[in-house]
C-alpha cells in the first residue's frame, strides 16, 4: 500500500454558496438624530461581527436599501475604510464620508462581507416603504437568476425591514401582500422590526408567518449583533439542520394590535 | 427467478480491491456529536460470477440520532440486496410486505412519526428517458416492466433488458423501502421523533459487467469505465448521480420525509467498471466540479491508485481515516466524511 497516494489527491476548486440579505432601513426624518446615529454604529459593529467569521465572510451578501427621500440602493462596497482602534488617519475622523448610492442592480447592489464598507446613513424626508420593499424583492429574483447562471448555490434570502412609522407611499399594501406570498412559497426569509412609534399594525400585514418584533428602544446594536449572529448560523448549515437561531433579546412580540 | 447461489467469500479472491472510511467531521467534534455518516458493503457470489454491495448513509446535520439512522439504513439496505441473490430470503421478505399491506392503513403526513409505511415501487422508464416510479402492491408473481438501459455514449445501443438486472434494480428501489420503515419502526420502539433518525441514502450493486446505483438525497457516486477495446489507457471518469438538492444550498432529501421515495434516483451503466466511488457531501466540495456535477480527475486518480494496492482493507482504511481526518481536508469542510474506493484489478 502506498499512503503517499492519498498526498496526492487534489481538491477542486469550487465556489461558496452564497447567504444573500437586504437590509430595507427606514431613513425617514423622523429618524433624526439619536436614532440614525445609532443606527450607523450598529451597522459598522455588524460588518465588524460578521468579518471575523470567516464563512459568513465568504458566504453572507449585503445590500442596503434606504427609504426616506425616496428609496435609495446604497453603495455598500466602498465608503470610508474601517476605523484601525487607537491611530488611523486623522483626516478621515474630521470629513464627513459621502454616502453613495448605486443603481438597483442585483450585480451592483450587494457585497460579500469581506468587502462589505458600512455606509453612513443620513435621515430625512417621508417614508416611502411599499417601495422599497419591491425593490429590496427586485434585487433578490435578480441575485438569484445571477446565482443560476454562474452555478452558485445559495441559501434561503433574507429581507429585514427596520421602520420607525408607517408608510407614506401608495400602494404599499400590494408590496406587503408580494412579499408575504413571496415568504410562503419559501422565496424569501422576511423580518420585520417597529422602532419606537413604528406603527406595527401596519407591519403585521407583511407576513403571515411571524409577527412583526418592536425593538428595545434604540437597541440596535443588540438587534445587529442578533442578525450576525444568525446569519453566521445560516452560513454553517447543513442539510437537515435544524439551526436554531439565537433567541431574540432585544424586542417584543407586539401583542397590542387593534382590530383594524 | 433463476436459482442463484450465495456464498459469502473473501475480498482477495473477488476482482476487486476496496478501501472505505467514515469520520466525525470538526463540527461534530466541537459539538461533541459523533459521526453522521455509515457505510457498509457484502460480497457474495452468484452462477454468473463475484457481486459487490455497497450502501452509504449521511444522517442529517445536528439530528440527535441520526447516526443510528445512517447505520439502520445501511444495515436494512445491505440486507435487502443480500436477498436478491438469496430466493430463500427473497420469499421471506415478500411475504412480509404481503402481511404489512393487509394490516397498514395510510397514514396522514403529520403523524407518520411513528406508522410503518409500505411503498413497493415499480420502476419504469417514459419515452423521455426520465425515471419515473409508481407505488403498487405488488404480488410475489408480478414481475416489473421491462426497463431501458442508461446509455453511457452518444450511439451506444442499449442491450435488451435482461430478467436479472430488472430485478437488482427492483431490489434497490425495496431497499429504499424497507431502509425508511426501518427508521419508522425504530422512531416507534425508541420512543423518538422520526425527524431525529433523518439520513440519506446511497446502495450500489456492482457485478464486473455492470452497475445499478440507487441514490435518495446529496451523496454522490463517480465511476470509471474499463477501456473499450483499442481505446487509450482510462476509462472515462463520470458521476453516476447527482446530489439532490431543494432550491437551497442546505436542502436535501432523506428517508424519514413523507413521500420521499418518489425522489429516489435510479440508474444502470451497462458496462464493466474499472473503478467506483461513494462518498457523502462532506467530500462533494474537494472532489467534484459543483457547477457541472463533473468528478475532479486529479482527486480521484491518486485515490483510485491507494485503492488498487490495498491488499488489506483494514489497514487501508485506517490509511483513508487519517486522510479524511487531515488538516488540508479539514481546512475545506467541517462536515463528517465517508469514502468508499473500489477498484476492479
């Protein structure tokens, strides 16, 4: 017998399969402030979480689609580098980064992590949310015929909607139904989370398989180290798992729903 | 039936050389699951020469016992090959299915957690070339369809079907059958949900002129065909199945799904075989070309070679552990690993 053989064998090269999010994030002015500013933070620590994993890293895409002034596909893949703690170049901490937006393009819109730049985002104008949830459905079918024609496998997608208030938009009760059928023909994996005067009547009509969650205060952070979290868990599964997510801490169920 | 004759005799003096494995991948060892994965395989003789079976299970992701459900569907599907070329035995178990179709009542998807099941398959082949199965009862004297041959090349006749091999492919697709009533009646005995016993599962009937492989969920099984006559050195390496998947990257089929054995696939290459692997999806990343479902030469040659000068399987196995369990595989999949090599010398 010679075991040197088994040295020898070569491995092939394949690609990862691919864990695709877009996060549809409320920018609305009513978002001014203390909210929008935490709301930055928790995406810088969410990109960081997600680096230092490194299948999510090869595994997860980000998009990030904004309402508030329109809706907005934004550039996730360049913006300002990631803070080095303690030095780092001062004129960077002085100048206020540019965000910049990209096209609604299923090529252009998402960034794997590892070149994932969390943008900074600026709040303001109305909430036009029926949009940017067909939008943020858009990206997905077209990620997914991309996926198709380059041989990727790819798990499950996700879309998760942060909101601060109701939409302001027409029409935005066909874009709740498109999604909600979208969830259950297993097309799409859909989170919803109310912040503060978040109407969540309003959220509930999006899915019919999970309420919508009201988060803690501003506890985005908690709510962005959850999601890293959990799309870690999804990037690791297997067949057959059962991949438990990690229990939500940081919302509620909203069990105070009128009969609307 | 023509009378076959069953002995059980000794690898060396079989064609072939075997080598096969099964390790607990790095996750399991953090989790402190253990392997997942099972393989089995029987040689037995019949008039017209030396039979391999082989069967490979991969029991699901964190499954609490699914690696007993791996090891119970290799167990029951070896046994259920074994008694193809066994009359005696062949009676038995048909006489069993007669007595669980008279007792069974179908039972409704939620609750078929703990009910045995009976599915007897015939196979038949439309005009499309696309497998198709539909689930009988099936009497001791009904004999299946004729069924069409898999064509390996582009012109390739395909041969009448004969009685013999009509009948291997009805015991694999049995096989798949009883492998998944196994787990229902051991779900019932143990007192566990049928979920926890989930597990794929791949059999393989070798004969030195032929190759019937069954496979329900995302294993894969890579063949090499002997070298025509006046063709160049090797056999053609190509992939006799193809791992199922759902739209997602972490869906698969397994036993203990209600109406799964639809999905089994089925399929015959007509011609000798000069080498033969199975492994489960642990493996698939390093050794095929995902895309296009097309076996990477340069991982199973050096492979195939191992195999070819094992002259002791325990030993090779040990060798293959130690190869599956290495840091450059490691370093690609954290999952647990089987192989199986066989080579025809």
């Amino acid at each position: 017998m010679e075991p040197y053989l088994l040295d020898q064998a070569e491995f092939a090269d394949n690609p990862e399969p691919r864990c695709p999010v877009v996060l549809a994030l409320d920018t609305s002015g009513s978002m001014k402030g203390d909210p929008i500013i935490e709301l930055n933070n928790a995406l810088r620590e969410f990109g960081a979480a997600l680096k230092s994993d490194p299948l999510a890293s090869l595994r997860v895409e980000l998009a990030i689609v904004t309402f508030g002034n329109g809706v907005h596909a934004i550039d996730v893949k360049s913006g300002i580098p990631n803070e080095t703690p303690g030095g780092g170049d001062t004129r960077s901490m002085m100048v206020r980064p540019k965000t910049k937006e990209v096209a609604f393009d299923a090529q252009q819109a998402f960034a794997t992590v590892d070149q994932f730049r969390p943008p900074v985002l600026d709040a303001g104008g109305d909430t036009p949310m029926g949009e940017a949830i067909r939008r943020a459905l858009d990206l997905i079918k077209g990620r997914k015929e991309l996926y198709k024609q380059n041989g990727l496998d790819y798990f499950r997608p996700w879309i998760f909607l942060i909101t601060d208030g109701r939409p302001t938009d027409r029409g935005w009760e066909l874009a709740a139904e498109q999604v909600k059928q979208e969830e259950n023909r297993k097309g799409v994996v859909f989170y919803a989370v109310g912040v503060e005067k978040a109407d969540m009547n309003v959220l509930n009509r999006f899915s019919s398989n999970r309420a919508p969650l009201k988060l803690h205060g501003l506890a985005f952070g908690d709510l962005f180290q959850w999601l890293s979290k959990s799309l870690s868990v999804i990037a690791h599964s297997r067949p057959g798992e059962q991949a438990p997510l990690p229990p939500v801490g940081w919302g509620d169920i909203d069990t105070s729903h009128s009969d609307e | 039936m023509t009378a076959f004759l069953r002995m059980t005799i000794d690898l060396n003096s079989s064609p072939w050389r075997m080598a096969g494995a099964s390790v607990r991948g790095t996750s399991h060892q953090k989790s402190g699951l253990p392997c997942q994965d099972a393989q089995g395989f029987r040689i037995l003789q019949d008039e017209s020469g030396p039979v391999l079976l082989i069967a490979l299970a991969d029991g699901a992701g964190s499954a609490a016992h699914s690696d007993q459900g791996a090891r119970r569907a290799v167990e029951v599907a070896l046994e259920t090959l074994s008694a193809a070329f066994d009359p005696q035995a062949a009676e038995q178990m048909a006489l069993e299915e007669l007595e669980l179709v008279s007792l069974a009542e179908p039972v409704p998807p939620e609750t078929s957690g703990g009910a045995a099941e009976i599915f007897i398959y015939e196979a038949q082949l439309s005009e499309t070339g696309e497998i198709q199965t539909s689930e009988s009862h099936m009497d001791v004297e009904d004999q299946p369809e004729p069924v069409d041959v898999e064509k390996l090349d582009e012109g390739e006749i395909a041969a009448p079907v004969s009685d013999a091999n009509n009948e291997l492919e009805s015991f694999i697709l049995q096989a798949f059958g009883r492998a998944r009533r196994a787990l229902c009646q051991m779900a019932d005995s143990e007192d566990i949900p049928l979920r926890d016993l989930s597990s794929t599962l791949t059999c393989a009937v070798l004969r030195p002129d032929c190759l019937i492989v069954g496979q329900l969920g995302d294993g894969a099984v890579v063949a090499q065909a002997q070298p025509g006559e006046g063709e160049e050195q090797e056999g053609e390496l190509f992939a006799v199945t193809t791992p199922q998947r759902g739209e997602y990257a972490n869906e698969t089929y397994f036993l203990t799904q209600v109406g799964v054995l639809d999905k089994v696939q089925l399929h015959t290459i007509r011609r000798p075989i000069k080498a033969l692997a199975a492994m489960s999806d642990g493996l698939l990343r390093l050794a095929m070309k995902m895309s296009s479902n097309e076996p990477h030469p340069p991982f199973f040659k050096p492979l195939f070679t191992f195999a070819a000068t094992a002259e002791d399987p325990g030993a090779a196995a040990i060798q293959l552990e130690a190869f599956l369990n290495s840091d450059r595989v490691n370093a690609r999949t954290d999952d647990d690993k089987s192989l199986v090599l066989v080579v025809h010398v």
